[in-house]
C-alpha cells in the first residue's frame, strides 16, 4: 500500500485530506495482520491505515484475500474460487462488492502484490463482468413477476 494514498486525518493540520503530499510516513506495525500504523510529519498524529476502508477491516488474512482476487481474475467464478479455498460463495461475493465499494484500495492491494499489472483494466473488467451479470439476473426475475 503506497503511503501516498493516505491523507492525513487530523482536521486541524495544514495537510488534511491532501494525498500525496510526503508527510504520512510508517510508525509501526501492530496485530495479527501487521496493520501499519502511519504517522503524519507535519502534525505528529498517528493513525491506522484501516480507518475508513471496510477492505481492511476485514477478517480473512491478507494471503487469502490476494488467492481470492487471484482466481476471480483468472476467470474462475465465484463458485468455483469459493470451492477451491473452502469458502462460502457469499465470502467469494463480499470481497467482489469490497471491491465495487472501496475500490482504489483493492486496487493498490493488488498492484503491491503483483496480482495486477500497473493499469486498473483488469479490476475494471472483473467487476464490469460481475455487476452486468447481476443487473441481467435482476431484470430476469423482474420480467417474471
Ligand atoms: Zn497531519
């Protein structure tokens, strides 16, 4: 996760909000899942990079989560990925909405893993496929009614 991505989060600091700006630098690293801790130069502030991103806050570790995006990239589907890592297919579907939702952070959660290219079409792609497959089903089961 490139430290640049996250703004500072002190209201009262002349960098809040601004991405990008050198001042977040890594703390520490704390918990089962190594979450970093960041801390803001220009105010002193520390703060954890879960804050705000349900990505993170998640409870699968971090390896998983890489072989779940993984297989769904590979074209597998969500039955099919679910079955391979002993998941439930509602799992599989909670991280493909994570990614619809948060989806700058999956993305550079891929990228730093190498899972995806530099370019966001992959991703992009992935979820184009999942969202049109579901309005379809949706405007079946509509026409049904
Ligand atoms: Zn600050």
């Amino acid at each position: 996760m490139n430290l640049d991505t996250f703004p500072c989060q002190n209201p009262s600091c002349p960098d809040f909000n601004k991405t990008g700006a050198g001042n977040i630098n890594l703390y520490t690293r704390y918990g089962r899942k190594q979450v970093r801790l960041l801390i803001c130069k220009t105010c002193g502030r520390t703060f954890s990079e879960l804050k705000g991103t349900p990505f993170w806050d998640s409870r699968l570790d971090w390896d998983t989560i890489e072989k779940i995006y993984r297989s769904l990239l590979k074209g597998s589907g969500i039955r099919a990925t679910a079955r391979e890592f002993n998941l439930s297919k509602n799992t599989v579907k909670r991280y493909l909405r994570l990614a619809n939702k948060d989806y700058q952070t999956v993305l550079n959660f891929l990228q730093e893993r190498g899972v995806v290219s530099n370019g966001d079409s992959q991703l992009r792609e992935l979820l184009n496929q999942f969202t049109s497959r579901r309005q379809a089903s949706d405007r079946a089961s509509m026409a049904a009614v």
